[in-house]
C-alpha cells in the first residue's frame, strides 16, 4: 500500500524499522537510511522477516535527499535523525511532493534553543503543495499532546491547568548515559526551564524547580520543571489553558554527574581548539558516552508518561489523568530497544500509519495534537503501548 523512508538509525530510527515491518499490510516497502549506512544494514538484519532497503545518506544536503526520495519514491518520509535536519530534509519533502513526519522540532546546531516557529514557517508552501507534514509525534511531543486532545474532545468543556508528568524509573546500570541522543538531552536539560502561567512564560534556572511527584506503579520521584516543545503549541492549539507546566525526574546521581560535567565545560557548545582542530564539547561528550541504542539489554524498570489536567465540564470542576508505563524489558523483548526509544518509535509509526491509511488529513504543517486523537488511540495499546485514565480524582502533581 505505501512506502515510507525513515531517516535516522538510531534508537528511534531502529524502532520504527521493526515497527512497521511489522505491519505489512500498510508499509509495503520501507528503506532507512542514516549518516552511516552499516547502522542501517545491522537494523535491517535484524529484522528478518521482511527485506527493509538502506541507504548512505547525510541529510543536511538537501539535493542528496531530494535525489534518494526520487529513486526510492515514498509517499512518507519519517525523520529520526537529529532536530537540526527538520529543515532540510522539509526542504526536500517539499521539493518531491512527499508527506513528512518528526519527533522533535527544529533547534540551530550553533544555539542551544528550539521553537516551532522555523517549522510552522512551511505551512503555506505544504499545503500549495498538497503535502502534510505531522509534527513531534513521539511519546513526549506526540502521546501527550495526542493525550491532551483526547482530553478536551471527551471530557472537558474548557481545560484550565495541564501538567505533563514524564518518569522514568529504570536502571541501565552505566555511571552515566542519556537514553536518547546525549547532545539534544543534554542541550535541553541544561537550559533555562520555562512553563505558562497565565497568558505568558514564567522563566527560571535550569533545573530549579522540583518537587516529587508519584507515579503509578512506581511511586514517588523527584521531578524537574522543564521547558519542553509541546507546551508551546499546545496552548497555542488550547487557548483556554491558564497554566501549562513539564516534568521530568532524573535521579540525584545523573543530576550531580550532569553538574561536574557542566562545571568543567563539558556541556558547552562552544567550540574550542584542541590538537590544532576545532571541537564542539558536547560533541565529545557524546562521542564518549554510550549509544542510547546499546542501553536496552540490560535495563531494568519502567517509564511512566502522562498528562494531568484541570478544568471544568458541564459546570463543575473535574479532573483527568491519561498515562503509559512501558517497561524497558518488554520493549527490549518486543524489538531490541530501551524503552524511551521504545515510546518515541511506536508514535511514529502510528503516526505515519494514520497519515498513509487517510485517518488523519490535512494539507499544510500539524502538530498532532491538531488531528483526530481516537482512530490513534485505539491502535496505541495494540502496537504495545496501552494506556489508562482516571476521572474526578486527585492529582499528584497537586499534592
Ligand atoms: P540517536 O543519536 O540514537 O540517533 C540519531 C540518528 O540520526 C543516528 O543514526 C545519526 O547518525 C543520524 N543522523 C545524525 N545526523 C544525520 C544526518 N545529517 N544525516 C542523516 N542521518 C543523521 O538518537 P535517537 O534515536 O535517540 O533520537 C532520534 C530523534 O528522536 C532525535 O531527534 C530526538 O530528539 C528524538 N526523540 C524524540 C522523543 C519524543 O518523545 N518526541 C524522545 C526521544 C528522542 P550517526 O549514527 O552517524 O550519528
């Protein structure tokens, strides 16, 4: 029925390999290609049921792009590389004609700071070219903003106070290791944290507010308010939303780790001279520290991702809280992968799914949490990441 390219063979790029192999009857032909094309061949062996074709590709060069996406033709492209290719590779979806989908919004290599205007910037020349493309569809952007638009179709009449609450509470048993690219995690961890309050953003320290927050099935953790991308178009997309607010824990030793690292200069974008050649810190940084794709046979425990909300329906007050837990052991068994690539892979390809099989339509540039939220939620627990709901009780991130 479709072909689709996935570029990027990392964590994520793994995961939505094996996940739409897994589902023939939609993806008919997959290719993945990568900066490196062995990473492409060792997915595709893995895979062994179905021939998935690969590709050396650098996707900063947009004409390299536009030139595979003309001999391999796919109705989609899914981007799984790093945000710094959102452009270019929009750029070459644009010029073939062909549907696009990310998990993460575009940020300058040269500064560390990502918004979606770059992005929503394309939405006029999509939508002249009758082209969608979905933007940040992976657990978180993705499930939760898909989550918060199942939350206002079905329970609320307005939604006044939204948190999102992200735990992972499993052990990779390294000294220190980011599970999903360490360059992008780190850059985003150690900037200013931002949340809405109000009809404006209330701006603080990296990492200074926190509080511990239980989570089901595991209980309490200490959590970090962070600035993360959906808060931006979701209330832009939920004007009624008076504070908007993300949470993420990190356990006290990755947090002193992350300190030193950042004191002796180790997290700086700012290149420096070394051996008579320019390097990027972070950039080393990453180079020494393990792929987020080889964390997943040892890891132990399980994430914990989802939306609290407050708000008012049919008059009165209510409250709602929608999550996943995915625990890394089954994600390991299910396609080889930790779970937080585990919970970024699935959305992608569901999200792609609904683009390819005409459930989610729309000519132009979408966040997800602009499409219909059922027909993906239905098929959520089915591609293995079920979730839960509870209505009218009380919400930890309040206690
Ligand atoms: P990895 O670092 O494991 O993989 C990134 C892949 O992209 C690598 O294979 C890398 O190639 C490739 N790549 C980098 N630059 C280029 C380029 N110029 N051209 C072609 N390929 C390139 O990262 P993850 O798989 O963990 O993350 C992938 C994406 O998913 C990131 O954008 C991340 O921010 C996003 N993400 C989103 C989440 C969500 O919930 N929304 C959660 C987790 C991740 P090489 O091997 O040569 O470096």
């Amino acid at each position: 029925m479709a072909r689709v390219l996935i570029i990027g063979a990392g964590g994520v790029g793994s995961v939505v390999a094996h996940k739409c192999a897994s589902v023939p009857e939609v993806f008919t032909d997959i290719m993945i290609a990568s900066r490196n094309k062995e990473k492409c061949d060792r997915i595709a062996a893995q895979i062994k049921h179905r021939t998935i074709e690969t590709a050396q590709l650098d996707a900063d060069i947009v004409e390299d792009t536009i030139a595979l996406i003309e001999s391999f033709k796919p109705d989609m492209v899914i981007n799984v590389a790093l945000p710094y290719q959102d452009l270019p590779i929009m750029d070459a979806c644009l010029a073939t004609k062909t549907h696009y989908l990310d998990t993460a919004n575009y940020e300058p290599i040269d500064e560390a700071k990502f918004e979606y205007s770059w992005q929503w910037a394309y939405h006029d020349r999509f939508k002249e070219a009758g082209i969608t493309a979905v933007l940040g569809c992976g657990f978180d952007p993705g499930v939760t903003s898909i989550f918060t638009a199942y939350a206002a179709k079905h329970y609320f009449d307005e939604m006044h106070y939204l948190d999102i609450i992200d735990c992972n509470a499993g052990d990779h048993g390294k000294a220190f290791a980011t599970n999903f690219n360490p360059e992008i995690n780190i850059r985003e961890i150690t900037q200013n944290g931002r949340y809405w309050e109000n009809g404006q953003w209330v701006e603080t320290k990296p990492l200074e507010i926190h509080k511990p927050i239980h989570y089901p099935n595991i209980g309490e953790r200490e959590s970090y308010l962070l600035f993360h991308e959906e808060l931006e178009s979701l209330t832009k997309n939920f004007p009624s939303l008076k504070r908007a607010r993300f949470w993420m824990t990190f356990g006290e030793k990755y947090i002193n780790a992350l300190n030193l690292l950042q004191e002796i200069g180790m997290t700086s974008i700012k290149p420096i001279m070394y051996e008579g050649k320019e390097i990027v810190p972070l950039q080393f940084l990453k180079a020494v520290l393990p792929e987020p794709s080889s964390l997943g046979e040892n890891y132990k425990g399980e994430t914990s991702i989802g939306c609290q909300i407050r708000g008012i329906k049919d008059g009165k007050e209510r409250t709602y809280y929608i999550w996943n837990n995915c625990e890394h052991q089954k994600a390991y068994e299910d396609v080889g992968a930790q779970a937080v690539s585990y919970t970024t892979g699935v959305p992608a390809m569901l999200g792609a799914m609904m683009i390819l099989t005409g459930k989610w339509k729309g000519e132009g540039v979408f966040n997800v949490e602009e499409f219909d939220p059922d027909p993906f939620l239905e098929l959520l627990g089915k591609y293995g990441l079920p979730w839960h709901e509870e209505v009218d009780k009380d919400l930890a991130v309040e206690k």
